[in-house]
C-alpha cells in the first residue's frame, strides 16, 4: 500500500470513529425524546449509547475509581438539583434515577404507581412479601412483622443468638488475626439458622448457606436460565432451600408444630384477625426470602461497625465506656444482655445509626411505573424502571456535615426528615430493621466490653460492587483484652 494510501485510510478511520460514536450518542437520546416528543417530558438526562445507555458510565464509578457518588454527582452538576430526577438508560432498561427526600418520598409511598418487578419471581419466591403487592402484601408484612420486628420476638432472639457470639469472639482471639467479614457472615448465618428453623451448625446448614450464597448471587445476575450461568445456579439452589423448608414444616405439622420456639413456628401459628393462618408456601417463601433480606445486610452492617470503631478510637472508648457502666447495672445478673437493656444504651444506639448510615449497604433500591406518572412536570413512562438512589441523601453535606467521616454523635440530634432511608420507606420499609439493629448492639455490647482490634490494611480500596467492602475483607489483629485492671474495663 502506498503511503498515501495508507494515510487516506488512517485519516478515515481517526475522524470516522468519534463522528460514530457522537452519532451513537446522540442517536439513543434523540430516538427517546422524540418517542415521548409531545406526549410527555421526559426527565433532563442522557440514555447514553445504544443498548448498554450509562451502564459503561455507571461501573466506571464503582468499579474503576471507586468513586460511588461519582456518577449521580455528575447528573447534579450537569443538569441542576431542582427535581433530582434523571432519565438514563441502565443495565438494559430505560430508567429514572431519583435522589432527594422528597423525590424518594414520592416514589417509596406511591405503591399504585410504582411497583416491584423482580426478574425471576421464583428466586425470591413466588409468595413471599419481596414479591407480593397490594393487599396481598400487606398481609404478608402484617405475619412477618409480627414474628421478627416486635418485642417479644426481640426479646427470645436477644437471648438466642449471645453464646454463639460470645462463643465466636473468643474463637478469634484464639487466632489472634481474622478476616472480620467472613468471621461475622459466619456468626451471623448460624444465628440465623438458629433464631429462623432452630437448625444447629451441622454439614446440612453450611449446604444450605452455599445455596443462600448462590441465590444472592443470582438476584444480582442477569436473568438467563442458562446452564452454567449464576442466574441458573441460583434457580436450582433456590430449589433445594425450597425443599428443605418444606419438608422441616411437614415435620413439624406432623409434630403439631411443637417444642420449637423460632421463626418458622411463629409464621406458622400466627393468624390475622379474620382468624385465617398463612399458606406452606407462605410459610416456606417468607422464610427463604427473609434469610436473603437480612443475612448479608445485617453481617456487612456488623463488619462496617467493627470497621469504623477500628478507626475512631475515640469513638470505641466512648461505646466502651457506655457498655461497661450498663454491665455494672446489670451487677452479675447475667452475662447477657437483655432486649430491654439495649433501649438504655444511647450511645451504642449512635454507633449504630452512624455505622448504617455510612455503609450504605443498601445503596439503591427499585421500582418499575406501573402507568405514565407525573411529578413536577416530568413524566415517568410507564414500563420505566426508578432506580431510588438512597445512598446520595446519606452522603449529602446538607444534611450530615463531613459526610463520609464516621461520627456517631452527628446523632445527638435526629436526622433531618426525609434524609435517613437506609431501610428504605414507605410501605415496604425494612421489615427486619430492628431485628438489625439488635443484632448490631449485641455484637458491640460483647466486643466492647472484652476485646481489642486493628485493622492489617487500614487503607485497603473499597469495592462498591455488589456490596461494599474493603477488598481485604477487613483483615485485622484481635485478641481479649488482658486481665490486668490497666486492661480489663471491667475493674
Ligand atoms: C442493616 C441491615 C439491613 C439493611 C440495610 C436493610 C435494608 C433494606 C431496604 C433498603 C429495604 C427496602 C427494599 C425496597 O423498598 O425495595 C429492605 C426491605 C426488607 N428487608 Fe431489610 N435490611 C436490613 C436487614 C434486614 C433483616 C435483618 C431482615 C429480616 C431478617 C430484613 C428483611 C427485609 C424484608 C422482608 C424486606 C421487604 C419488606 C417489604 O417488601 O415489605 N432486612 N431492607
């Protein structure tokens, strides 16, 4: 080829491929609004390239520079903060972002216009409240709550789950260095088997958290039943876990459902007021989908806690301070805390709000526009998913000054209305979240009283995707602290 060929055909191919791919650029955007052109306004925002739209854009902030606020910041600078609502294109599907209490507000409480759509309903269960909507819902939630978010189901579990974690924390002092998220995961499911289907650790639970484990998986997952995809994988585990708590119910009706004091049992005899008790599969799905709601979540929130306090030692003589005065209270009664005990512990319960808040283990949630909906002159079409982005109003330094410095007496006043949704609003709001928080305070309570730990790789990079985590898993040095009264908090 002659030189001047080949720098005719350079030039072509240097100046064709930006003028593509501002083609492409615009071409998605302009094929969008002119859709809607009329009819609707859309949202200000950019659907970005054809088919992947943002999504390139979106991992490059939580997977490259680790920058998770990066992308939603980027819309706030570029198209103002007057609505907080974006239109984009994510992941396959056309979207709105929403980020502001009162957009957020309006999405979480408008359950006749947006609804959940899971990509396989069987993976989180057909009948379980994650799936359900409208009355049937609300009917669910009124069994749940009832068996895992009031007092008295507090009051049994708190008792529950403390040998094990007592058991646990001296396990890792033996070892002297731990990798705290899979050590806390550990606990945390056990006590979960425990507290949910009175399971004991045996070769059958530790089956049953890898299945728990590739369901997890398979929710994140694109939804191709495909073999040898982790969404396939998920499908076929989500299976076992089904027919194992199926057949732990048929034994217990088998039984009358008595001696066991759990989850299961309390789902089980629970009626509403019309008298009527939840189906086998209710029973069988709320079970499997409450595990997958509050097994990571509550172990992550648990290791971001340990994580923080590894790094504010002023804040750990403060939680330590707080937990032995409540320990002398207790004067020998007993080694436990009780559920009651813990409404007395106000700066335990700032170590918490302060350790959620910034984990931000929930960083969005979903919905999809059951119809065309209207707010503040923007349409949201129907069909559209809204990705509600709660993580951008726990990092706003309008309404947590410093937001990413951990600091739990921020909480000496409450937060600002509409600002603190990490578990979410509305009618679908946590069902599990002050089951969380009390597994938060008992962990805090025993390590503050009788242990030491520091972080191997302090500054060890965070993935943001699918949790947040630091890469090391948060690898630490812990040990009991000494009997001596320099040591002891106690004498
Ligand atoms: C720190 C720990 C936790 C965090 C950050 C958290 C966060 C959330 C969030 C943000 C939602 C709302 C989802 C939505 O609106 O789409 C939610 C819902 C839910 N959570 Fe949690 N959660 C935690 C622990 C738990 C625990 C311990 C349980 C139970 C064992 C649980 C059970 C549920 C259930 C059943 C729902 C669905 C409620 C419904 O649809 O009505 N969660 N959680």
């Amino acid at each position: 080829m002659q030189v001047a060929e080949w720098a005719w055909w350079f030039g072509l191919v240097l100046g064709a491929v930006p003028l593509l791919a501002v083609a492409l650029w615009h071409g998605a955007d302009s094929y969008y609004r002119a859709r809607f052109h009329g009819s609707l306004k859309l949202p200000p925002g950019h659907m970005g390239f054809p088919l992947v739209g943002e999504t390139l854009s979106l991992l490059w902030y939580f997977k490259v520079v680790r920058r998770p606020d990066g992308f939603i910041d980027a819309k706030k600078t570029r198209y103002g903060e007057e609505v907080c609502m974006y239109r984009t294109h994510l992941f396959g599907s056309p979207s709105v972002l929403v980020c502001s209490p009162a957009a957020n507000k309006f999405v979480l409480q408008s359950p006749d216009s947006f609804g959940i759509r899971w990509p396989s309903p069987e993976l989180v269960g057909v009948a379980s409240v994650s799936n359900a909507e409208g009355a049937q819902h609300a009917r669910l939630r009124g069994f749940i709550v009832a068996a895992i978010n009031q007092p008295s189901s507090l009051r049994r579990i708190a008792q529950a789950v403390q040998p094990r974690v007592t058991a646990a924390l001296l396990s890792w002092a033996d070892r002297g260095t731990i990798t705290a998220a899979t050590e806390i995961r550990t606990v945390t499911f056990d006590n979960i088997c425990e507290t949910f289907v009175s399971m004991k650790p045996s070769p059958l639970t530790a089956k049953i958290r890898q299945w728990f484990a590739g369901v997890v998986a398979g929710v994140r997952a694109t939804p191709w039943d495909i073999p040898g995809t982790a969404f396939h994988r998920a499908l076929k585990c989500r299976r076992k876990l089904t027919a194992v708590f199926r057949t732990e119910l048929q034994t217990r009706r088998k039984n009358n459902n008595v001696a066991k004091d759990d989850l299961m049992s309390g789902l089980m005899r629970t009626e509403d007021e019309q008298g009527n008790k939840l189906s086998d599969d209710e029973v069988v799905d709320s079970i499997v989908s409450l595990v997958v709601g509050g097994y990571e979540s509550t172990a992550s929130a648990i290791m971001w806690a340990v994580y923080y306090l590894a790094k504010s030692p002023d804040a750990l003589a403060k939680l330590r301070e707080e937990n032995v005065g409540m320990r002398r209270e207790m004067n020998g009664a007993s080694n436990f805390l009780s559920f009651d005990d813990t409404a007395k512990m106000k700066y335990t319960a700032k170590v918490v709000e302060e350790a959620i808040r910034l984990a931000n283990i929930a960083p969005t949630i979903f919905r999809v526009a059951h119809k065309d909906v209207e707010y503040r002159g923007y349409t949201i079409p129907k069909g559209w998913k809204v990705v509600v982005w709660l993580r951008s109003l726990h990092t706003d330094a309008r309404y947590y000054p410093d937001p990413l410095t951990f600091n739990p007496d921020r909480w000496d006043k409450p937060a600002k209305p509409g600002t603190y949704q990490v578990f979410g609003g509305g009618h679908r709001i946590c069902a599990g979240n002050m089951l969380a928080r009390l597994q938060l305070t008992i962990m805090l309570h025993h390590l503050a009283l009788g242990y030491q730990w520091k972080l191997l790789n302090p500054d060890a990079a965070i993935d943001y995707l699918p949790h947040p985590r630091p890469v090391d898993g948060a690898a630490m040095a812990f040990r009991k602290l000494g009997t001596s009264s320099s040591e002891d908090p106690l004498k």
